[in-house]
C-alpha cells in the first residue's frame, strides 16, 4: 500500500499508558505510517513522555475535548496531505496490531470510513453491562438516524479516508463526536464499516466517557444525534 497513513493519537493524562502503545507502534513495519500525539491540556506527564518520542506532536493550549482534539488531528493531516488518518486513543485500549485490519478493510471495499468493533465478534475486552446496555440505545439511535446497524458507535478506533478527512476536519463534532460523526458521515453520503477488532481494557488515564448508561448521558446524547440529523442536510 503506497498510501501515507496517519495515525492520530489524543492524549488525555495517558503518561501511565502511552510510552507501551508508542513502543507498540514502532514495531509495525507494514505501512508507511506517522504518528501525531495530540496532548490536549494533560495535568500529568504526559507533554513529557510525548516530548521524549520521536513523533509530531501539538500541545493544545486549553482542553478541547475529544472532539476537539480530533479535529484538531484532521486539519493537520489535510494540511500534510495525508490519504488515511486513523484515531488510536492513548489509553492503550486499541492495540496497534490491529490497524491492518481497518487498512485492509478500507483496501478491500473502498469505503469512506471504518470502525472497528469489540461487539460484532465478541472477542477481547467487552467493557461493563451497563455501557453495554447504553451502546445497545446507541445501536437504535443509529438506525433511526443513519439507516444502518452500526454496534459500537463509541469505539474510537477509526480508519477515515481523504474525503472523510476533508469532511471532519470542517464540522467534526465536539460533543458526542464519535455517535454524532456517524450521523453527519450518512448525510455525506459516505460509505462506513464495521468490522470486528480485538480491544484490550484501558491501561490507563481517564475515560471520556465515565457514564455511558446514565439516564443523562442517554437524554444528552440522543438529543445531539437528532441535532445533527436536522443540522446536516444531505449532499
């Protein structure tokens, strides 16, 4: 694959988890790969361990959020014409032994985007019944909103081609980004997939997202995808 890939990580106080997911990735050799670690406000050590690495890196002067960090991700890889932009979160919960599946899947069909799923196999680290049972809304909220059964709509471990790059790098969601992204991506008429990846149970830092089956996380977040269900008209 002749293809410059890359791969976009948002820090958060992952100084516990990133120096082992960094490692993880010098040791791919498959691809012609680039790291950007996107240190967005971290309290921790974590300016420091990126500093240490041999990778691009911007230190976000206020915290953005996932979102934001994200997007912040694409404009540099549309300004470094870059043809792929993958999301591997720091806290380790993606091994980078499995991107070739989501290279080989956006090789194979061509699609605009691909996520990769702890759901669909069952295999690996399944996270708690409780955000399983909020993934599962996610799942309806999905089908009303986009038209497809997309399982783990939270997963952040994401391929996204040029077109979806150029997209998101202009109207990336900041809120809910990863169930709101996939809303805007339908009324783009993109192509997604969703394959089965193997996760791992987070190494460290802090989750974005604390309180998946809360009665507010389920209100706020249904309300955000029917915001940009009417926000986005279709191209």
């Amino acid at each position: 694959m002749d293809k410059r890939i890359l791969v976009i990580i948002p820090c958060y106080n992952e100084e516990a988890s990133l120096p082992a997911l960094l490692a993880e990735m010098r040791a791919i050799s498959d691809y012609d790969i680039s790291i950007l670690a996107i240190n967005d406000c971290s309290t921790d050590n974590t300016a420091e361990v990126i500093a240490s690495a041999d990778i691009a890196s911007l230190q976000l002067p206020v915290n953005l959020g996932i979102g934001g960090a994200m997007q912040t991700g694409f404009l540099y890889a549309q300004e470094h014409h870059f043809d792929i932009a993958i999301q591997l979160d720091g806290d380790g919960q993606h091994p980078p032994s499995e991107l070739h599946k989501l290279i080989e899947q956006h090789e194979k069909t061509g699609v605009n985007v691909v996520i990769g799923s702890r759901f669909i196999a069952r295999s690996g680290f399944q996270s708690t019944w409780s955000r399983r049972l909020g993934i599962r809304y996610l799942c309806f909220l999905n089908r009303l909103f986009t038209g497809s059964n997309i399982y783990d709509s939270t997963s952040g471990f994401r391929l996204f081609d040029k077109k979806a790059i150029a997209i998101a790098a202009d109207l990336y969601p900041d809120e809910y980004p990863e169930p709101e992204s996939l809303v805007l991506f339908t009324k783009y008429r993109l192509l997604i997939s969703e394959i089965p990846v193997t996760m791992r149970e987070r190494q460290g830092g802090i989750s974005s997202i604390r309180y998946l089956a809360s009665f507010y996380y389920i209100v706020k977040v249904s309300l955000a995808m029917f915001y940009s269900f009417i926000r986005y008209t279709k191209k």
